[in-house]
C-alpha cells in the first residue's frame, strides 16, 4: 500500500511573510522617495546621505512599534476569545456541541454525522475545535508580536539600505535617476521573490509593487524640486 503524500501548505507562512514584505517594501520606497525628494532639493550629497541613513533608522524603530503595537492587539482579542469560549464550554457544553455541529452542518456535513465529528473532537481537545471552527484562530495564523517586530525592523533596514547604496555609488548628477531605477528593480523582485514564496503569480504582484513605488517616487521628488525652489 502506497504511502500517503505528506502536504505542504504555503498559509504556515502568512505571519511572518506579510511582516516581511511589508517592511523591505516599505523600507525601498520610503527610503529612495526620501533620498529622491531631498536630492530634487538640490542639497549637497552628504545631506543627501544622512536623510537617507537617518530614515532607515527611524523607519526600521517605527515599522518594530507599530507591528507589535498592531499584532499585540490581534493576539490580545484572540487571548479574549479563548478565554470566552473556555468559560462557555465549562458552563454549557452541550450547547457548545450544538454550536460547534452546527458549524459543519453549515459546511454541508449531514446533521448526524456533523453531531458525531463535534462530539469527537470535543472529547479530544474541546478548546481546539471550537477555536479553529467556530473562531478561525490556529496556530498556522495566530498573532505573533514579537516575530512580526523583529522581522519588520530587520526586512525594513534591509530595504533601506538598498536605495542608500545606490545613492553612494551613483554620481550626484545622476543620482535621481539611478536611484529611482534601481530601486524600481529591487522592488520588482522584491514582489516576484514574496509572491513565489507564498506560491502566487508573479507578474501581477511585481507589476503592483513596482507600479506603487515608482508613483510614490514621482511625487516626493516632485514635492522635493518645489520647495527647493521656494526655498
């Protein structure tokens, strides 16, 4: 009898994915839109180079507080959550079976055997059912704060300093273009790498980070060449 085929499902990287992404994009289109504005300004390159440096930095501490902030509160109402369906399985559990069967009948199970499987689970792990059924919380998808911290900084830095390379490398007559092309190119595969990881099509998640990046661009240096002649 052959062995069954072992299933590897793309959704266990969800949490750490969209962190990941998030925060190298933000950190390429900020970075080289700040770069980019302050150059349309006309500033020397030195100036040029601490904007750069000092948007990384700031950048990276904002993307940390805001993910956990963010993520923090998602695992607090899922900790509540939890808490609720436990108290409700202790004080009713017949009526949480009811529940959770309903669940499935909903699915399409049979009522009968949709009452079987409810009341075969719960007896196993009662919490676990009725999170992963009733509440859609599962420990492929749960919140993880600190993780999604962590990999927010450390991705962003890793962006910004793309752009700022490229500002280094580039003479300073040429520097708006250069930056602005090369990280148009890192954001490009930037969306074809996250979108072959979470197993999508690569064309339309390329073209979209690639497309917003270059709009964000436009209008910081544009903004950037303005107040340069103001000023």
């Amino acid at each position: 009898m052959a062995r069954p085929r072992l299933e590897y499902h793309l959704v266990e990287r969800i949490g750490w994915l969209r962190a990941a992404v998030l925060g190298a994009n933000d950190g390429i289109i900020s970075t080289a839109s700040l770069i980019v504005g302050v150059a349309a300004a006309a500033t020397s390159p030195d100036e040029i180079l601490v904007a750069g440096i000092a948007g990384m930095i700031a950048g990276s501490m904002a993307m940390a507080a805001g993910e956990y902030v963010s993520v923090s509160s998602q695992a607090d109402t899922e900790r509540a959550d939890l808490a609720r369906e436990s108290q409700e399985l202790a004080d009713n559990p017949k009526f949480e079976a009811n529940e959770l069967a309903q669940v499935y009948v909903d699915r399409g199970v049979d009522r009968a055997l949709a009452r079987e499987v409810a009341v075969q689970l719960m007896a196993k792990d009662a919490l676990g059912a009725h999170a992963r059924d009733e509440l859609g919380i599962s420990k492929a998808i749960s919140a993880k704060p600190i993780q999604a911290a962590l990999t927010s900084a450390a991705t962003f830095a890793t962006g910004a300093a793309l752009p700022i390379v490229a500002a280094i490398l580039a003479p300073h007559h040429l520097l708006v273009p250069v930056v602005s092309g090369a990280s148009l190119v890192f954001l490009a595969v930037l969306g074809a790498v996250g979108a072959k990881i979470g197993g999508a099509s690569i064309f339309k998640p390329t073209l979209r980070v690639a497309f917003w990046g270059a709009f964000a661009m436009a209008v910081t240096a544009g903004i950037g060449a303005l107040i340069g002649k103001a000023v």
